[in-house]
C-alpha cells in the first residue's frame, strides 16, 4: 500500500503518522550499520521486472528538488528535454521507456525526506537530485538503505563526498574545488585575512571550513565568520554586516543561496560598504542568480558594481551552443543557469549507464528489507519501500561512465567528482559580468580556456598565475589594500619592555604616552606616515627591578595579550616562527669584550711587517733573480766572470744588494736589464710596503687582550657575561654548546663594569657578550679600559614583532623604509645615540695588520715570467749558435765512428752535451769571433773549390 501523505493539506492524524514515519526512518538508519551482515536477500520476498529473455518496458528515474527557486525553475524543464532526448534516441536503451517521476521538496529538509520515500514507492533504479545540501544529507541515508544511487545535480557540499554515503554521486563541482580557487585567489592578490559570510547550514558551513583549511596552507586565514541564519530578514542581515565593518579586514567572501543572497549586497550598498577600499567575492550563487533573471535591473546591477564572482566553468561546444538555443525558444521567460546543463546531463548519465546495464544481461529487481516490517506495533506501513538489489552493481556502472555532454566530459575519479574541475572568474561592471580569467585545478588562475592547458603538464606555480584587469568596488583599477584599522573602539595594545639598563633605547617615562626611547621615537615616526590613524596605547612589561625576558614579550604577542611589541627586540629565527617582524631598523649582532692593556714593545718588532710565507718568498726571489741576471750576463760582462767561488758570492752579493738599490755590477745584456728594471720596481714596492707598516707598529699604540675573540672564549672554561633577559644567552647555550654555569647574567652597565673589572680569579667574567648596540654606549663609559676582541659572530637586527599575519606588519616595513630613505632614522638615531668615542672601540690586532703574499702575489708573479721569458730567448740565442758550430763537431763524430766502429750511442751524445756547456760558457765576444773565423774559412773553401773545376774545365778545353 501506499503513504497517506500529502505534501499540502494535511490532516492531524496524518501530520502524526508523517511524524512517526520520519522517526522510524531514523531508526531505520543506525540499524542498517548495526545489521548490514545479517541482512539477507534470499530471505525476503523479491519482486522484479520481466524475467532476463525479456527486458522492461520503462524504467523509473525519481527527480526531487525545489520547484520553485533558482536553480529548480531551471531543472524541471532540463529534466523534460533529458527524458524526451532519452526516449527519442535509438541508439540508447532501445524500447525501453524512461520515466521521470517528480517530486518537489519544496526547500525543506522534513518534506525532502518525505518526499525522496514517496519515490522510493515508485521502485526508482535512481533518484537525482536535490539542490539542497542539506537535504542530500538526510535522504542519502535513505538511499544508503535501499540501495538506490542518487546523483545531486546541486548539492555542492564538500562533506557529501565522504565514504558515510556510498549511493551519493554528485554531478556538478564540489564546493571544494571551489574554495581552492577563492584561495588561490586571495593569494593572487595578495590579502591573508579575510572575512566570511555564509548561510548556516551544511553547504555554507562545510565549504567555509574548507576555505579556512586552504588559506591555512598558504598562511593566511579567515580572520572572522559571519553566520546568516536560513531565511533571514534585511534586519538580521544589517546587523550582521554593521558587526563585520567595525573589524579591521575588507576583503569578504559571500558562501550564501541564489534565492535570497542578493539582499547581502543590497543591505551592503546601504551601509556604504559597497565603496572604494572594499573587496567582495561571491561564490557561484551570484552568477546562478543573475543568469536566471530574464533582466537584472538597474539597481540590482549598482549593489554590485565591483564585486568578484567565481561561475562553473563549462566547455564551449556545438552541443552546449545548440541546447542554449532550443532552451530560449522552448523556455523563453524560464532562467536559464548551469545547473540546468548538469540536471540534463544526469538524465542522460543515467539512461546511458543502464543502456550498458542492460547490455551486460543485468535485470532489475526489488525485494523487501526485514528491518522495514519492525515497526513495534505502530501502524506505520513501511513495506512499500523495496530495497534495489543491483543497485550497488549500478552505482559501479555510473562511476565508470566517460562520456561527452552538454557541460563537456563526464568521468569521475577515484574521489567521486568530476574530473578537470573549473570555474570562470566574473567581474561584475557596467550592465553585467565580464570574464577577467578562469581557474582550474590543473594549472590554477589564467587567462586562456582551461581544455587548452589540460595537454600541457600541470603548472600551479605563483610565476603562472594570471588575470585581467578587475574594476573594483568605488570604479577604481588598483587593487584595494584589503585592511584597515578596526574602528571597533579598541587602541592597538603596545607591549614595551620596562628596561633598567641602556634606557636610552627604551624606558619607562612619566609624560605620555608613558614610554620613550629611540625605539620608541623610531616608531612613533612609522606610525605618522600610515595612511589612517592608529589609535594606540603603551602597556609597560616587566617589574622595573630586572630587564624583562624578552622571549616572555614575544610570547605575550603569541598569547594575544598585546598587539604588538616595540623596543629593542633582536629579530632571531626562533622568534619569526610565531609572530612577524617589521624591516630591521637598526643593524646589531653579537660581539665580544674584553679587558686590555698596552702591549710590551718586542725586540723582534721589525720581523712583524711580513708574515713568514712573505719573508720565504721575498728572499728566495731575491735569490732567484741573482741567479737569473748572472746566466744573462755571464757571456757578455766580465763582473760576472771568474772563478766559481767569486761567482758564487757574486749571485748572492748582487741579489740582496738590491735590496738598497747598491749593487756595484753593471748589466750590459739585454735581457739582463730587462729583468733586473722589473725587479727594481718590485723592491720599491715591498721596501715601501715595510716601510710603512713597521713605522705603523713602533709608532702606534698596541693593546693587547687573553681573549683574542669568540673561539677563544668558548674553548676556555672562564665565565662570560651576558645582558639580562636577551636572546645572548640561549645563543651561547644552544649554539655554541657552553655550559650554563659558566653564563653570568649582568644586570646594567655598572655590573658590566664591575665584572669586567674584576676578573674571573676575583669572581667576575673573562669577557661579556651582547649585542653591538649596546657595546657602543658601554664602551663610551669605559675609559678605554675595555674593547671588542674579534668580529661579530651574528648578524642580526632590531623589529617591532607583529601578531602572525597582521597587515599592519606591511605597512609598517614600508614605513620604516621610507624613513631610512628620507634620513629621518639617521636624525632620530643622532638625537638619542650620538656617541663620539676618544679611544677605539676594536683592538688592532698584529696579526691582521701583517702583509701577506697575497698582497703581493700579482708582482711576483710578473716577475717570474719575465725571467722565464729572458731565460727562454737567452737559451735559444745559444742553441742557435750550437747549431752553427755543430759541422766540424759532426765529421769529426763520422771520423771517430770510422775508427771507433763499436762505440755507444750515448757516449756520441756525451761530446755534443759538453760541446754545448762548452757554448754557454765561453764569452759572446769568442763565439762571434769564432763564427767569424768559420764563415771566412767555408768562404775561401767555395772558392778554392770553384777555381780547381775552372782550371780542369780549361784543360779539357
């Protein structure tokens, strides 16, 4: 038997038994989890259609939705093109007639379920539908227990996807999908925070959660969410809008309904929010509303001037082209939206999956659930209700469908959405929308169709993103700032660290605003050059008897008790990770003192101008060179002539000689004064260079120190100081690996001094380190007792520490460098910190200020080369002059082989290597001489030779 239910009208008695049937179908529900094994087919009567030879004559599909909305005044009539296509087409479910049984669910969760059970009477093989996620939700259980797939052409809900409704399959985009490009939207345009505005039900709800969890990916977040009840009036509406304006972000994104989300922007447009320095952004409620009004009016189109729309994205095709058409002539006052393309598409998903249904030798058949007959007494009749037995094996064939239709490919992944998601980006301007790009999650924001990237490989990259120009709320081009400050009543609470020491950079004051200091003035300046007032107040932090710990300050920003911290708070890495700093506006890092006194003058004092790797190689090139200006002039000049003693003693006399530029010998070679000018200048350099460094060290005065700087330190076992409540002593502790004991920590400067002074054996420190800010000012009172020892170990500098993701953060970076760059911070730094030091503040240290051969090496260099060349053409003059005296050394080699017929190679070879030596050493003049005497000789022979073949040639004659 059937339900008496009716939809309208509905007596008492009936209202109570529709009541009770609702409770039982919840009861039904848990009990289908609980009893899922024990539930057999075989054991419950089971109807079906005609036997396997014989297939059915029609088929049932239910349709349930809202008849009267957006989206259902577009769906019925896609519906009834879907089914008359289906029915016309014979190629699909040949002589089987699809039927679409309709039910209107008339916006209702209640009447929805009831509804979805009324067509679950009509043994249904599939329901599609509803719009509503809400509904969806409820009567997917019902499809859970009958086993009937359902396919929502609307309900967008990212929630619905999950393994608890295995029978639920949606054929349009997940809201997902959707809020991934809001994000990467927000992301494009730089914004981290903004605000939602969504219906509190399960679609709004759910998709605002999934937007919050991407802009935490990328470190941005919904700063506050604004929650309409379902059906809210303007009142309500105004309320909640004039709540969210006094918050400090301008950037909203608006997850509501078709039906009633335009008097969001309405009521906006009346508070003035709709103007310059706003932002909206609308999901695809917007452009579903505006495309099925036959006309938007004039002012609807003035509410929304601005405003930021994401639409589905659907391939542009001859069969979407040709369906738009017969819809305008078939339905020429009904909207026409994409929902319509997705309701007609499910029609056709499910004809062409039971066209392969029944092409597999499959039936249809329906039996009865046990569990639906435990009604306990009442008079609920629920065995109408069939349970689908090939549903499961249905609902596998649908999610391997891979088709083509009017909203282009239909194939699902392993998810259950549709593949190749993509949404069109709206700007509404003028008398309607204009597309400014498109998103996909294939290749993020662009400006080109996504099908044409889906063959390129996928490429999210920021560097790829891209966008036309949008027209923002207020007609401007600029992007809005997305921000401003609260105007809630509430002042920005300044967190200041109550110091005791160095107060010059920070400190309590009596006058308002009861701080002052050059951080103070530094952010005081920063905060004139905003763009909108900053109602601010200072909250001193710390007892006033210690310095406060500064990581505790940072924390209190991390905690929310203050806004923001301002004082000299060291930008370390441990710190950036929960809160954000502004540009640096003083430069610091760590630095060690202490204790000097003068050095003792050394009687080797004249050694220290070069190091020893100089020394070495300055006095072998004075040896090097000798030797090489004695082989260039030992031919030519008789200086460089004699015994091998006086040679010997000539080399080393005439290397260091010039040293002074004294030398006695003359050079008459060529190439021997070639080298020995290059040389010269050499010697003037390094003689200049001693010179003037040792005048440097006996004229200078030298301070000397135990500590020679950070290394030092660590690898001794003496205690260090250290500044209260700075990040020094967790550097020392966790970086350097110091024990704890050996940290003392110093409360201001005459603890600083007082420690230094003593000593270690005396119960102070061997050395304190702090940051060099706070060096400069105690070194000005130290009467140059103290100085720094080696170079800054850390390289840091000082910010003001913002909440994570505060704008305000930005603004002050910009800030600061426009002071930088405008001089102002070098007036405020002048003004608290000028400082003029007597004494230097760094020890000169002796070693660093030694010349090395690396200053030196480019001149040694030269030099070399130009002896290796001189040597080179000097030795090749001689070979060339071997050469030529070689003739009468050869026959007289032939004449001894004659005679010698059994002799070596190699002693031949012996003859000529010291006929060679012979060569190099006998003097130029000898040589040419003896080059001389052979020309004439080979001269007379050739013409001796000629007059003994002319007197033969006669006396042939």
């Amino acid at each position: 038997m059937r339900f008496l239910v009716t939809i309208r009208g509905v007596s008492m008695a009936k209202a109570i038994r529709v009541v009770l049937l609702c409770l039982s179908v919840l009861w039904v529900v848990p009990k289908e989890c609980a009893c899922r094994s024990n539930f057999s087919r075989n054991s419950s009567s089971t109807s079906s259609l005609p036997p396997l030879s014989q297939k059915p004559s029609s088929v049932n599909v239910g349709a349930l939705f809202t008849y009267d909305s957006f989206i259902g005044r577009a769906a019925k009539p896609a519906f009834i093109a879907a089914m008359d296509d289906v029915n016309a087409d014979q190629t699909v479910l040949k002589g089987i007639k699809l039927n679409i049984v309709f039910q209107d669910s008339n916006c209702s969760g209640f009447i929805g379920t009831m509804g979805a059970l009324q067509l679950m009477e009509n043994k249904v093989v599939a329901a599609i539908g509803p719009q509503s996620s809400g509904i969806a939700h409820m009567i997917s259980y019902v499809s859970n227990e009958l086993h009937v797939p359902l396919l929502s052409f609307g309900a967008t809900d990212p929630t619905l996807s999950s393994l608890q409704y295995p029978y639920f399959l949606r054929t349009t985009q997940n809201d997902y999908f959707q809020m991934h490009a809001i994000a990467d939207f927000l992301s494009y345009s730089g914004w981290r925070q903004v605000i939602a505005i969504f219906v509190d039900d399960e679609c709004g709800r759910n998709g605002i959660s999934v937007l919050g969890d991407v802009l935490a990916k990328k470190r941005s977040r919904i700063s506050y969410k604004a929650a309409i009840t379902p059906g809210a009036d303007s009142s309500s509406i105004k309320d909640l809008l004039v709540s969210v304006n006094l918050m400090e972000s301008r950037v909203f994104v608006v997850h509501v309904n078709p039906d009633s989300g335009l008097n969001v922007f309405s009521v906006a447009k009346s508070l003035g929010m709709m103007g310059s320095g706003y932002v909206w952004i609308a999901t695809d409620w917007l452009p579903t509303a505006m495309d099925s009004m036959e006309h938007v009016d004039s002012d609807t189109m003035d509410f929304l001037q601005g405003v930021v729309a994401f639409r589905h994205y659907t391939i542009e095709s001859s069969v979407k082209r040709q369906f738009i058409a017969r819809w305008k002539n078939l339905r020429p006052n009904d909207g026409f939206n994409s929902y319509a393309m997705y309701a007609y598409d499910s029609v056709w998903l499910v004809a062409r999956a039971l066209d392969v249904f029944f092409r597999e030798n499959n039936k249809i058949t329906f039996s009865n659930d046990p569990n639906l007959h435990k009604t306990n007494g009442s008079t609920i009749q629920l065995s109408a209700l069939s349970v689908f037995n090939e549903g499961e094996k249905f609902m596998k064939i649908i999610l391997g469908m891979n088709h083509t239709g009017v909203t282009g490919p239909i194939q699902f992944d392993s998810d259950r959405n549709r593949v190749n998601p993509a949404y069109e980006v709206l700007n509404l301007e003028g008398t309607g929308p204009r597309t400014v790009g498109y998103w996909s999650n294939h290749s993020g924001l662009s400006v080109v169709h996504p099908e044409t990237l889906y063959s390129k490989p996928p490429n999210t990259s920021t560097a790829n993103q891209r966008l036309h120009g949008i027209i923002w709320p207020g007609e401007v081009t600029k992007p809005p700032r997305g921000w401003v400050f609260p105007n809630n009543g509430k002042p920005l609470k300044i967190g200041v660290p109550n110091r005791v020491s160095y107060t010059d950079y920070v400190s309590k004051d009596k006058n308002p605003p009861g701080v002052r200091g050059y951080c103070i003035d530094v952010f005081e300046a920063a905060i004139e050059l905003l763009p909108y007032p900053v109602p601010r107040t200072y909250i001193l932090y710390g007892d006033g008897k210690r310095n406060p710990s500064y990581d505790n300050l940072v924390n209190e920003v991390v905690a929310d008790k203050f806004d923001v911290a301002v004082g000299d708070i060291t930008i370390v890495t441990n710190r950036t990770r929960y809160v954000d700093f502004t540009q640096p506006f003083i430069e610091s890092g760590l630095v060690v003192v202490a204790p000097v006194k003068e050095a003792k003058s050394s009687p080797w004092s004249f050694l220290k101008p070069f190091t020893i790797e100089m020394w070495a190689v300055t006095g072998a090139f004075f040896l090097f060179v000798g030797a090489m200006v004695w082989i260039l002039e030992h031919r030519f000049n008789q200086e460089f002539r004699g015994p091998p003693r006086r040679q010997l003693i000539t080399i080393f006399w005439f290397s260091f000689s010039t040293m002074f530029f004294s030398h006695r010998e003359n050079t008459v070679s060529s190439l021997g004064r070639l080298v020995l000018i290059i040389w010269l200048f050499v010697v003037l350099i390094i003689n200049s260079s001693y010179t003037a460094s040792l005048t440097s060290i006996l004229t200078v005065r030298q301070l000397t120190s135990r500590i020679e700087g950070i290394d030092s330190l660590v690898t001794s076992n003496e205690p260090i100081g250290v500044q209260d409540g700075t990040f020094a002593r967790n550097y020392l502790i966790n970086e350097l690996n110091i024990l704890p004991s050996r940290i003392v920590p110093l409360k201001d400067e005459e603890q600083y001094l007082s420690a230094l002074l003593r000593g270690p054996k005396a119960g102070g420190v061997a050395a304190i380190v702090d940051e060099l800010p706070y060096i400069e000012v105690l070194l000005t009172n130290s009467n140059c007792k103290f100085r720094t020892v080696g170079q800054e170990f850390t390289r840091t500098g000082w910010g003001f520490a913002f909440q994570r993701d505060s704008p305000l953060a930005v603004d002050m970076s910009t800030a600061i460098l426009q002071l930088s760059e405008e001089g102002e911070l070098e007036k405020i730094h002048r003004k608290w910190l000028n400082y003029k030091h007597e004494c230097s503040m760094q020890i000169s240290n002796s070693e660093d200020s030694q010349l090395s051969l690396k200053s030196f090496w480019g001149l040694f260099l030269i030099c070399g080369i130009s002896c290796f060349m001189a040597l080179t053409v000097f030795f090749w003059r001689v070979f060339w002059q071997y050469q030529r005296l070689l003739p009468e050394s050869a026959d007289e080699e032939r004449a001894g082989e004659v005679s010698e017929p059994s002799r070596s190679g190699r002693g031949l070879r012996a003859p000529s290597f010291k006929e060679l030596i012979k060569v190099v050493d006998k003097r130029e003049a000898e040589i040419k001489e003896i080059l001389k005497q052979k020309s004439s000789k080979k001269l007379k022979t050739t013409q001796s030779a000629a007059g003994t073949s002319q007197s033969q040639h006669g006396e042939i004659t």
